[in-house]
C-alpha cells in the first residue's frame, strides 16, 4: 500500500510547498500593490480636492472683499503665517554638526 501512495504524497508535498511560498512572496506583494494603488489615488484625489478648495477660496475672497490686491494679501499673509510656523517647528542639527 506505501508503495502505490508514494505519488499522491509527492503531489500533497508540492502542493504544500507550493502554497506555502505563495504565502510568502505573492499575498505580501499583492497587499504592498494595493497598498501603493490606493494610496496614489487618494493622493490624486486630495490634491485635486485641494486645488480647487484652493482656487474657490480665493475667488470667495475676490468676491468679499471686491479687490483682487487684498485677496492676494490676505492669502500671502495665511502662508507666510503658515510658513513661519512651520520654520519655529523644524528640526535643528544637534550641537555637534553646527560646529562642522
């Protein structure tokens, strides 16, 4: 009887082998394309959103304001506030590379 089983068990044993290298290379690879597809989508989708909240924010201030000078000003002065907040938040170099 062993004799004559010998095929299915080196058929189960490939298939085991098989399955178990799928497991480790293709399921992690597929989610990591996934991962990356989405991501690039919601990326495209944001900036977009953004772009034209952007766009519709300034036109608004256009609107409110009735100069285009101030929209621009106050718009200038919104990323330049933004601008040094995120220049106080920096990472500064620690002691030893100013002195380099």
């Amino acid at each position: 009887m062993a004799r004559d089983d010998w095929p299915k068990q080196a058929a189960d044993t490939i298939e085991k082998v098989v399955v178990a290298v799928r497991d480790k290379t293709v399921v992690p690879a597929q989610k990591a394309t996934k991962a990356v597809v989405y991501g690039l989508l919601a990326t495209f989708f944001i900036g977009t959103a953004l772009t034209l909240l952007t766009i519709g924010a300034f036109r608004g201030l256009v609107i409110l304001t009735g100069e285009v000078w101030a929209a621009y000003g106050i718009c200038g002065g919104i990323l330049v506030l933004a601008g040094a907040f995120c220049w106080s938040r920096r990472m500064r170099p620690p002691k030893d590379e100013e002195q380099a």
